[in-house]
C-alpha cells in the first residue's frame, strides 16, 4: 500500500494547484524579474540598511538588464511603552514601516503598491551604551525582516500567471 501512495502522491500535489515560486532556479522568470530590479536611494541610516538588505534578497547588480524600479518610503519610529516608579522608561518599542512601489520602466505603470512592516521590543537598561546598542540591533533585524517581506510580496507579483 506504501509504494502505491508515494507514486499517487506527486499526481496528486501536481492537481492541486501549487507551482513552485522560484521554478527554474536562477533562470526562472521570479529570479530574472528579481535581479532586474533598480533600489532608488532611501532616506537614513534605516534607509540605508533597508536597501543593503533589498540588494541581497534581489540580488541587483548580477548582470540582468533594470526593468523595475522600486520606491521605498520608510517609517521608523521609536516610543518608550513602560513607565517604572522613579518615572523613567523601561520598555521601547522600535516600528519600522515601509510602503513601497514597483514600478515597470517600460512604460511607467505600477507593477505593486504596498507596505509592509514589523516590530521590535526593546528593554531599556541602566547602560546607556547597552539601551543605544539594542536599538541599533532592533533596526537592523527589522530592516531584513521589513526586506524579507517585500521581497516575497515581489516576487508573488512577477510569477507568472498560469
């Protein structure tokens, strides 16, 4: 019965409907449209960090003629959450957001208009240095994971529609 169910499965999966995103691996249609994507400059030291770590995902740069550009506007705040007794802050929370469009440069429509976004909890220490240090470290976490985001959200728009 086991043999008979693992040659009926691959029959089965092929019928519901899923295809692999990154099909064809660095020739794939997602992996092409990915590479010929251009960064516009981003405001900030979170600007900064955002494109390095869209650069890496999209792999820009690696040979493919630019067909998109992506726009990225970024909202990165820092609020204090926790009140301790002698009234100074004990907790942080770090939010970094992003809205961004893709837009196709031969001839200027939006390919993708979103945003995305994540969060970070930061404990606020009697070290000053340590407290700085956490919040350098939130940013820089959540700008890869802002990235990781956008980037599957990407390349979901340029698969190709079956």
């Amino acid at each position: 019965m086991k043999p008979l169910a693992a040659l009926l499965l691959p029959l089965m999966l092929s019928a519901c409907g899923l295809h692999p995103l990154y099909a064809g691996g660095g020739n794939g249609a997602v992996a092409q449209g990915l590479a010929a994507i251009d960064i516009s400059p981003i405001e900030g030291r979170a600007g900064w960090l955002m494109r390095n770590a869209l650069s890496d995902r999209l792999r820009t740069g690696a040979g493919a003629p630019v067909r998109y550009r992506l726009d990225v506007r970024l909202d990165d705040k820092l609020e204090g959450l926790g009140l301790l007794s002698d009234d100074t802050i004990g907790r942080e929370r770090r939010t970094l957001r992003a809205r961004y469009q893709l837009v196709d440069l031969t001839n200027g429509n939006i390919v993708l208009d979103a945003t995305a976004g994540s969060d970070a909890g930061i404990d606020v220490v009697s070290s000053e240095y340590a407290t700085i240090a956490a919040e350098n470290t939130a940013l820089e976490n959540l700008s890869r994971d802002v990235a990781d985001r956008m980037v599957t959200a990407i390349a979901l728009q340029l698969r190709p529609k079956n």
